[in-house]
C-alpha cells in the first residue's frame, strides 16, 4: 500500500505519469512543466498568463514578463523521482 501512495504523489495529475521538470504552483501544488504549458494555451487573460490548479482549481497567474520561467521548479521532487523510478516501476 505505501508503494501505491508514494506513486500517486509522484504522478502528475494532468498526464498521470511521473512528474517531468515539476514546477511548485503558487498553491503548493506540483504539475510538469510540459502539463503547464499546455495548460497555458487553454488559460484566459490576454496574454494566456492565466491558468487553474489541476487539482485545487486556485488561479495561477504568471509573471507577465517570465511566464513559465518565473515558477521554481521542484528539484526535490524531480530528484526523488529519478533516483526511485526505477524502483517503483519494477
């Protein structure tokens, strides 16, 4: 069972695959970078700098200059994830 858990908090809500270059949401939250952008496309605002949380629905506005650049990515996540995938896929 704890095996199941740890995978769901390493799978990305939107493509339900490991998280790829995961980016930390204003909320909290974790989506892959490749995920946000798509997300981004379907956003609202002039600009498309406006999106919602995949899974709390909070508005996350972007930095209208550094888009998806201004979100720090999640390198502790990503880190686990690489060294543990292997593990948890066998």
């Amino acid at each position: 069972m704890m095996e199941a858990d740890l995978e769901d908090e390493l799978t990305c809500c939107v493509c339900l695959e490991l998280y790829d270059e995961p980016l930390i949401l204003p909320c909290s939250h974790n989506i892959c970078k490749k995920c946000a952008s798509e997300l981004i496309l379907h956003g609202t605002g002039a600009t498309r700098r406006l999106f919602q949380c995949p899974k709390c629905r909070g508005d996350v506005k972007l930095d209208p200059c550094l888009g998806l650049e201004g979100l720090q990515g999640n390198r502790v996540l990503d880190n686990i994830i690489k060294v543990g995938a292997g593990c948890l896929l066998h």
